[in-house]
C-alpha cells in the first residue's frame, strides 16, 4: 500500500468555496480513494500565504520534514502554482524529494516527478508560473502607487490618528498624548528619557495599550510628519517579488509625499521648533541610546544591581568642553528603585555614573598587569602589519588610467539618459531610476580612484616603513595608544556595583580585576584604585 500525502494552499476568502480546505480535502481523499493501491495518509494545507516563498508555509516545511522521516512515498498537489511559483524552490524540492523516493504528481499539470522528461516539463511551467508572479506582483505595486498618489493611507492606525477605508482621522484622546510630547520637548526642552519617564508615572498608555514608553518610542512620535498633516509613504518597499522581503527605501524607489494631506494634531511652528532641536541634540549625542563613537564598551558594562546595560550621554562641562559618561539604562529611564502606581518595583539604586575615559583607564590597568612576553607579541604583530600592507598594495587590481575610463563612460551614460529623457523615449521615472544606479557607480569607482591615488603618493621606504609600525604596535600592546579593536576584542564585560566598586572582566582568560572609585570632590574626578587582580571566576 503506497502513503499518500497532499498539499494545497487555501483561500481565506469565505466567497471562494471551490479552493476551501474542506472541499481540497474531500477532493483529494475522493482521488485518492479510487486507487486501489493508495492509502491516505494526510493533507498539509497551508492558509492564504503567498506561493513565491516557503520560508512561512508551516505546513509545506512540515510535509517535507516528514518525507525525511518516510511517512508516505508520494505528494498530490494540484498544479505547479500551488506547490511554488519560484522555479528555484519547485526544481530544489522536487529533487530533494525524488532523492528519498518520494515523488510529487501535478494533477492539473499532468507532469509526475517520477517520470523522465519530468524535470524539463517542469522548468516551463515553473517558469511560466514565475513571470506571472512578476507581472502580478508588477501590476499591484503600480495600482498601489497610484492609489498613494491619491491620498490613500497605507498603513496601520497610530497614537493619534485612527485608520480606516484608506483614511486618516484624528483621534482626540491620542493626540492629547501627542501634542503634550510635543511640547515637552519643543517648549519646555525636556529630554526624550524624562518625557517617556513623566509619561510612565503619569499612568499615560501608548497606542498597544501599555505604558512601556521608552525614549526611542518618544524620537519615533516626535518624527514622524503625519503629526503635522503631511504624508510620506513607501518609506519601505518590496524589491524582491520572490522573497517578499521588505527594506527601508533608501532611493531606490520614488518616495510619495502629500504635504497637507490630513488635519494636523501639530502646528507647523511647533513641528519645526521640534525638528531642528532633534538635529541640533543628535549632533551633540544626546539621542540614540546606546550608541556612542566608543564602541568600546557599547553593551558590556552592566549594572551590578539590575543587570542592565550602561548607556553613553554626551555632558558639557563647566568651561564648555564636552564629555561622554556612562549610566545603568534602568536608572536613567525609571529613575531610583521605587513602587510604581501599579504596585511594580521599578527604577535602580545603583547611582553610578562612569565617565569614557574612567571606564578605559580602569581596561588599560588591567591589561598592563597580564604577564606575557610583550617583545615576542611586539615582534610578530609588526611582522605581520608589514606583511599585510604589503599583500594589500600587491593584491590591488585597480588602476587609475582604468579607473578615470570608466567614470568618462558612466558620465556619457548619464548625458544620453538625459537625452532619451527629453527625446521622450524614456518617462521621468525611468530616467530617475536609471540615474540613481549610476550615481551609486560613480560613487563607487571615485572612492577606488581615490584609494589608488592615495597609495601612490606613499613615498615610504620599506625600513621606515617597518619602524613606524613597529613604534604604532608597541604604544598599543603597552596601553599607551588608544586601539578601538584591540580593547573591544579583549573586554568581554565590566560590572559596576553600588558600593562604587567595578569588576573586569577580560574574554577566555578565567580571572577578575576589581577596582573602587575614590570621589575626589574637589576636582570632581573618580580615581580608579586596584582592589583585587587577577582573582579565579566563572564566566557570566
């Protein structure tokens, strides 16, 4: 008795009765009943999900992880679109399946796996079922854009505005919420942080009905232009009709932009104030959490009460320079460890601030005090950075007569774009497109130009050469040089405790080195002191 499985994709449209799981079902178990030697075994029925991927068919990965098992020797399915329309994945699992002695029989198609001529027969109707994808996939994305171009909002509803039909409307109790971050952050200039933490005490609730505001959620709010009635869409594209997978659109596609397409919740005064602040404090580093220029330590100094992460903020000092300090993520979003109005412990006590350059003295101590046969380490790095210089100026193919060739021709491309343009046999958008690719192009071969350029200006004589490298490799391996990869390769996290004592530790060696922070009020600077070093610990 021969196990039979099938698979089908169902509609989820109650209307189309004809390709309903119950009525595949029973057509498939009445085929399968009139052969003698067949026996039922189950139908894998995957529910209104795209056939151009089987990445998310649950029951189509299901069905082939149980023909690895050997559960049945044969697949009914009823044509080649329903099984894929990505030739690749049909021609793939065909032969992954054929490979166990399964086989797969496209009824509608009349092509069995099994046969001879099978794999050649169904290349043309997985091709053909392909292109209809494209020109499918094509035409919706055509009547999507002029739908936009329409005004028709393609989008879920948002704090403030609700969606319906295509439509936009204002929905009062959100936009309260909305215009009070607004101003908290224009007029009273009040941090992002402190205005998702007020929010938070206040008892306000965001628009999936909790009141996890965060300071990024707040950024999120304070950007985004349908707050002042303008509207932005296709901020993120499908560019791949196979994978179906999105990506923010950064020019490869025309974004659509309606200015007063709505009834704002802010004045375009207020929005503007808002935006030039936003510029004005993410060039000072006071956005972002998390992100900082010392990678450093980005996620690996912890708080030894929460168990949070630190994050960097960039402070002015008194004469007008600038610092970066570190905090427990905690702390600064929730403030001191308390019970909330839910009756929830929140906040941190840890009150700890760790300053950039504190935070690297405190690395730097404790690879000075590791044992090792630094002249030895001195000698192969050097030997290697001069190996690897010279492997890089001889691996180059790139030269420069080449490379100003090629840009002469990219420019003439883009001159007779231009004329197609105005010669009409081209439309705006093509031109547009076409453009976008070679300015991507010519960005490119000037950067290799450049580059090239560059390594022929070298007027470095391989001695002199080896003695600069070499004086580079020594100031790194004895801390006294800042190195962004040595340090972030070797620290694997630091812990700082309440009690202002802060633990290192360094990757795959099993040891600890303790600090504790003296306050020196009158210079207000923390001095690290060694407590401990090199103690045995467990890995975290």
């Amino acid at each position: 008795m021969i196990k039979v499985a099938s698979y089908c994709r169902v509609s989820t449209d109650r209307d189309d009765q004809a390709n309903s799981f119950e009525s595949q079902q029973r057509y498939f178990k009445e085929y399968i009943d009139r052969q003698p030697d067949w026996e039922l075994y189950q139908v894998y029925a995957d529910e209104g999900i795209t056939g151009t991927s089987t990445k998310k068919r649950v029951a189509f990965n299901r069905m082939i992880a149980d023909a690895h098992l050997g559960k049945f020797q044969l697949i009914l399915t009823k044509e080649v679109s329903r099984f894929s329309r990505n030739i690749l994945d049909t021609i793939t699992y065909t032969r992954e399946l054929k490979a166990l002695g399964v086989g797969v029989l496209f009824m509608n198609d009349g092509i069995s796996t099994l046969e001879p001529d099978a794999e050649l027969r169904l290349s043309i109707m997985g091709s053909i079922a392909q292109e209809e994808s494209r020109k499918t996939s094509t035409r919706v994305k055509w009547g999507q854009t002029r739908r936009m171009e329409q005004g028709v909002v393609f989008g879920r509803s948002l704090l403030g505005y609700d969606v319906k039909d295509g439509c936009l409307t204002v929905n009062p109790e959100g936009a309260e919420i909305v215009r009070l971050i607004f101003y908290k952050y224009g007029v009273e200039k009040k941090g992002t942080t402190v205005i998702a933490r007020e929010l938070r005490e206040a008892g306000y609730q965001t628009h999936s009905g909790n009141m996890k505001w965060s300071n990024t959620h707040i950024v999120k709010i304070l950007k985004n232009e349908k707050y002042v009635g303008d509207l932005v869409q296709k901020k993120t594209i499908t560019p791949d009709y196979l994978s179906h997978a999105k990506k923010y659109n950064h020019g490869e596609e025309e974004l659509v932009i309606i200015r007063d397409h709505h009834e704002p919740i802010i004045d375009r005064e207020l929005w503007d104030t808002v935006q030039r602040e936003l510029k004005k404090r993410n060039r000072n580093g006071e956005l972002g959490a998390g992100h900082s220029n010392r990678y450093v330590f980005s996620g690996k100094i912890k708080c030894g009460e929460c168990g949070a992460s630190f994050v960097s903020r960039k402070k002015t000092r008194k004469d007008g320079s600038l610092y970066k300090r570190w905090s427990c993520y905690t702390a600064t979003s929730e403030g001191q460890k308390r019970v909330d109005v839910r009756g929830n412990e929140v906040g941190c006590d840890v009150g700890k601030l760790l300053r950039d350059e504190l935070a690297l003295d405190i690395l730097q101590q404790s690879l000075t005090t590791l044992r090792m046969d630094r002249d030895r380490i001195i000698q192969n790095v050097t030997a290697l950075a001069l190996e690897a210089i010279q492997m890089c100026e001889e691996g180059s193919t790139d030269r420069a007569e080449a490379l100003e060739y090629e840009i002469s021709q990219l420019k003439q491309k883009k001159a007779d774009v231009l004329d197609a343009f105005f010669s009409k046999q081209i439309t705006k958008e093509e031109m547009q497109l076409v453009n976008q690719r070679y300015d991507r192009e010519l960005e490119d071969l000037q950067r290799r130009l450049e580059g090239v350029r560059e390594r022929e200006s070298i007027t470095y004589e391989k001695g002199q050469l080896g003695k600069d490298v070499g004086r580079q490799v020594v100031d790194i391996v004895n801390c006294k040089a800042d190195s962004e990869v040595l340090y972030k390769n070797v620290l694997d996290h630091m812990v700082v405790h309440k009690d202002r004592k802060i633990e290192v530790f360094l990757k795959l060696l099993q040891q600890k080195w303790t600090f504790v922070l003296e306050n020196l009020r009158k210079s207000q600077n923390d001095t690290p002191v060694p407590m401990s070093v090199s103690r045995p610990f467990s890995s975290a």
